[in-house]
C-alpha cells in the first residue's frame, strides 16, 4: 500500500477546496480563487490572446508571421470578429463574478493618478496598509478591461458591418480601435509581470486557486486576517 506524503495531502485537500469555495485556510493554504473565479479569469486570457492573434496580422503587414498561429491571414479575418465577441461575452461574466470585490473604498480614490499607477508599477508603494482582497491597482486594472472590452465592442462593431455606418463612423471606429488595443495590450503586459515575476507566488492563485499564508499577509494583509481571524500586530 502506497502512503501519501502529509504534505501531498495537504496540497490535494487545498486544490479539492478551490473547486467550490474560497477565501478559506485548508491545510496551512488560503484557497483566494474557486474554480468558477479562475475559469473566467482564463477565459477572457484565452479569448483575448485568440483576437490579439488573428488580429495583429490584419492591423499592420509587420505582424503578418503571427497568421501561422490561426491557419493564415484569411482565417485570421474570420475568426478575429467572433474571437471578440467571445472576449466581450467572457467580459461580461467576469464584470458580474467580480464587481462586489471591486468598488473602490473611501481610502483607496485617487488610483488613477499617473503618478501613482507609476509608483505601484515599480513597487515602490504598497497599494494599502491594511486593504480587502483586491487592491486599489487590481481594481484599477478591472474597471480597465471592463472599459477597453466596451471599446472593443463599440469600435468593432461598424468595422465588422461597415456598409451599415457613414465613413466618418467607420474611421473613428478605426481610430478608437488601435488606441483601445494599444493601451489594452500596455496593460495586460504590466499585468502579466505584475502577476509573476514581480510578486512571486501570485500566479498560482490562478492554476491552483491557493496562496500561502505568507504571500496573503504580506500582500493583502487585511484580507488575511479576515480569512484567518489572525489578530493585526500592532507592535512597532
């Protein structure tokens, strides 16, 4: 008969936890991201990347090579309307599963600041002494996608239908497009960083839906102790 190491078992009951539930300690891990929260997560990366791949090639002949990624530049023009649609439906399920986390506290406006979207970017301030879940730069970040999916939408539409829109409609779509895509992809590159390399231990609250019980105190310690009932140290 084959044991299972403590530790194994740990990891397992913390994974079979994220799969219903959240913002629970199990076995010395604090599930931050059920199942339902990291499908959603993915499926809005998932369609994005799928657009952002067929529609590269379309914007400008120097991106051409990323057409191999979806069968050829024809294909790319058909799927890269539908592959926005998806985007906008996997959006708008994202903006209902999350937006009671996602309204700004009385101590956290001001976000929008250059100055301070800089500073949180190079981590050079923590977002929050205290803070809930989400902090006021993940907020930011999701009031962000929200609007550039509404964007996307806007601005696809008379492109996707152009005989239905006057010309002057139809530029500006063009226009409002390219700036939504660039700041978009701007975004999701700081994203992506800020999610890895710059705060190791992130990227698993989305594949295995847990962090440590060190990474949630140090980076949401608000959070923590509201999962954990831990008391706050008010030690200098």
């Amino acid at each position: 008969m084959t044991t299972v190491p403590a530790e194994r078992q740990h990891v397992d009951s913390a994974i079979v936890a994220a799969r219903n539930r959240d913002n629970i300690v199990v076995a010395g891990e604090i599930v931050r991201h059920r199942r339902a929260t990291r499908l959603i997560h993915w499926s809005v990366a998932l369609t994005f990347f799928i657009a952002l791949f067929s529609g590269m090639p379309i914007w400008t002949p120097l991106f051409g090579w990323m057409a191999a990624f979806v069968g050829g530049l024809e294909v790319a023009r058909i799927i890269h309307p539908y592959a926005g649609v998806a985007f906008t439906i996997a959006s708008v399920f994202q903006f209902v599963h999350w937006l009671a986390d996602m309204i700004f506290r009385s101590d956290e406006k001001g976000w929008w600041r250059p100055s301070t979207l800089i500073r949180y970017m190079r981590w050079e301030d923590e977002p929050a002494v205290e803070g809930g879940k989400y902090n006021p730069g993940q907020k930011l970040f999701f009031w962000a996608v929200c609007l550039g999916a509404v964007g996307f939408l806007i601005s696809g539409i008379p492109m996707w239908f152009p005989l239905y829109f006057p010309q002057i409609v139809r530029e500006i779509a063009i226009l409002l497009h390219d700036i939504t895509f660039i700041f978009f992809l701007i975004g999701m590159v700081f994203h992506i960083y800020l999610g890895t390399i710059a705060e190791p231990g992130t990227f698993r609250a989305m594949t295995r839906g847990t962090v440590t019980r060190s990474w949630a105190r140090l980076h949401h310690p608000g959070w923590f102790r509201q999962v954990t009932g831990e008391r706050r140290d008010n030690r200098k």
